[in-house]
C-alpha cells in the first residue's frame, strides 16, 4: 500500500510507468510533425496564466484531483481556455496531474497528446504516484497574488502583465 492516497483511497504500489509491462505496447517516438506541433503549442501556452479554479490547470490545482480531457479542441472556451491554440496545433488530448511539492506544496504537470486517448484510471494513479516520487521542486519565482485590501487607485495590479485566468501579452 502506498503511503499517500487518491481521493482518499490507499493504492496499491503498482511497477514504476514502463510500456514494456503492459502485453501489445511499445514505445513509438514522437515524429518531427508532432515534436514541432507540440512544442508551438507550448509557445503558445506560456501566453497564459490561470488562477485556482479557472482552465484546466486551475481546476486541477484547486481539487487537487487529476483531470484526463478528450477532445480539447471541441472544448467549451471556459472550459479550456487555450482551445483556439489545441485547435491550430492539433492537440486532442490533456492530462491534468496534481502533484505534491515539498517546497510550494502543489503543482500541477500537464501533459498532452496530438491523439485522443481513452481514460485509463490506472494508469493516471501511476503516474502521480511516479512523478511524486521526484519530490518536484520548483526553482522559478512563484508570484501569488493574494488580493489587496488597497484600493485600485493604490495597487499596483494593473502593471500585473499576469491577469488570472486570462491570456497575457508578451512584450
């Protein structure tokens, strides 16, 4: 049994993630198409930001519970906020994971795919458990905000080129 739990359930410790364990799969890299697709889309997401609650990696954070989205591009715009990009890009698939964070407490890792993959529960639980394992500790500047009982007049919010939930603009 592992020491943690997913909502609230002890695991069972399954083997480390390893494609070789599971009968008919096999590693396949990803082609050059997918490496260029997928790394423009990354571009393109680092033009966002989302506060506990908002887009995936908000609703992630705050529930603390992992989310497996299919079909991103067909996504509600409030639902998935960089669909316009998933669309241009081809991604099909995210994976939300919370992972805990000796040194911030939670962070979450989303990975994707350029193809639809079904759900698989297991395999989600493997991978919390395997990625918290690496006891991840960020070493970027983390900004919180926190709210302000200043008034608007004498915060300086509106120099925040990090407005949550919405898309930010690089300079």
């Amino acid at each position: 049994i592992v020491e943690d739990s997913y909502n609230g359930v002890d695991l069972p410790a399954p083997p480390l993630l390893d494609y070789r364990s599971k009968p008919g799969c096999k590693a396949v890299p990803l082609s050059s198409d997918e490496i260029y697709h997928l790394s423009l889309f990354g571009s393109y997401s680092e033009k966002f930001s989302f506060s506990s609650g908002c887009g995936l990696p908000g609703r992630v954070f705050e529930s603390a519970v992992p989310a497996w989205e299919q079909f991103i591009a067909n996504a509600p715009s409030h639902l998935f906020e960089r669909r316009g990009g998933a669309m241009q890009f081809g991604i099909q698939t995210a994976l939300g994971l919370p992972i805990r964070s000796p040194s911030v407490g939670r962070i979450v890792l989303v990975l994707y795919s350029r193809h639809n993959r079904e759900k698989d529960d297991g395999l989600v639980a493997r991978m919390v458990r395997d990625f918290q394992s690496f006891n991840p500790c960020p070493r970027w500047k983390l900004m919180v905000d926190m709210g302000s009982t200043a008034s608007p007049s004498n915060s300086n919010a509106s120099n925040n080129p990090m407005m949550d939930g919405q898309q930010q603009h690089s300079q």
